[in-house]
C-alpha cells in the first residue's frame, strides 16, 4: 500500500502538497491543518507512550495506528469517491469510536468520582497524556471547523471527540487510579 523509497520530492518547495485524491493545495490550507495537528498528535502519544506499560501502553500502539488512518481520511477529501482513485480511501469507522467507548469505560469503573477538575500533571505519564489531550483538542477543533467548509468523515470528528476523554481518563489511571490527580482549588492564590 504505502512505498517509500524516496523521501524528499521537491514537489512541496513552493508550499503546496498533494492530497490523497491526487489534488494540490496550499499546505496552509484548513484540511493540511487539520491532518497535519494529528500527525502531532501521534508524536506527543509516541512521547507519552516512553512512559506507559500493559493495556495503557497497547492501547496507545493501537490509537497511534488509528491516526494514521484518520490522518489519510482527512487527506482524501471528497467522500464520494469510492471507484475514482482506484481503491477505496480509507476511512475511520464507527466501530474504532465504538472501541474507544468501551475502553473509557472499562478505565473509568476503577475511578472514583471527581468533585473537581484536574490538572494536568501528576506522574510522567499523566503529564503526556493531558498534552496529548489539549492537542486532540486542537485537531478535533479543526476537523469541526473544516467540516462547516468542505466534506469530512463525521465519524473522524467523533474519533477525536472520544480519545480526548479517552486521554483524560488513562492520564487519571496513570495517576494511581486517580489517587494522585492533582485537583484544582478555585481561587487557591487570591
């Protein structure tokens, strides 16, 4: 499927790219953007994951690939494409939603309840997963912003909608089960 036998091109050297549809855009456009924002996304979890170990640490392996095919469904962006390009664009399906969904939930069953907001910090790994989490944020917001613009994947948004709570409870799990969440005080410093 994917072959790289050469890495630079040249053909970006004036500032545009190709998308997966074959098409030139600018690579400040919205769509590179927004694909370009989970592509940090997998490396802030490549960061985090040289703090993680067991399910937290597969689980990430398995999100890091998801990415890279939310990654290529937002770099094709016509969604009606089907027999165009010669193959079906990859897209992200409702059962990778649906995994995270379950995954949250079976994290969240050893947590105690919060009474107040978190910050982000804690253990090492706690800290990586709240900075994956704004990033999630940031690409989620682009996607959604796009997608007022042009054709996306709705179940792309959801995705990302997802694996910002799905970061937020494991980075509760890496802080001993929550145990050592580092809650907000209101007004703490007045």
């Amino acid at each position: 499927m994917v072959v790289l036998n050469k890495i630079y091109t040249k053909t970006g050297d004036a500032g545009e790219t190709s998308l997966g549809d074959g098409s030139r855009v600018a690579k400040h456009t919205l769509r590179v953007a927004a694909y370009g924002t989970v592509d940090e996304l997998n490396a802030t979890l490549g960061m985090a994951r040289q703090h993680a170990t067991g399910d937290i640490d597969t689980a990430l392996s398995s999100i890091q690939n998801d990415l890279f095919d939310l990654g290529a469904d937002l770099c094709t962006p016509n969604m009606d494409l089907d027999g165009d390009l010669g193959h079906t664009p990859l897209r992200i399906a409702e059962r990778q939603v649906l995994r995270l969904e379950a995954e949250i939930d079976a994290m969240n069953t050893r947590l105690a309840p919060l009474h107040s907001f978190v910050l982000p910090g804690g253990s090492a790994l706690a800290a990586h997963l709240h900075i994956c989490r704004t990033v999630a944020r940031r690409a989620e917001r682009l996607g959604v912003e796009l997608a007022t613009m042009e054709s996306v994947n709705p179940e792309g948004m959801k995705y990302l909608n997802r694996l910002s709570d799905w970061l937020f409870v494991a980075g509760r799990i890496a802080n001993n089960d929550g145990r050592d969440d580092v809650l907000w005080m209101p007004g703490a410093n007045r």
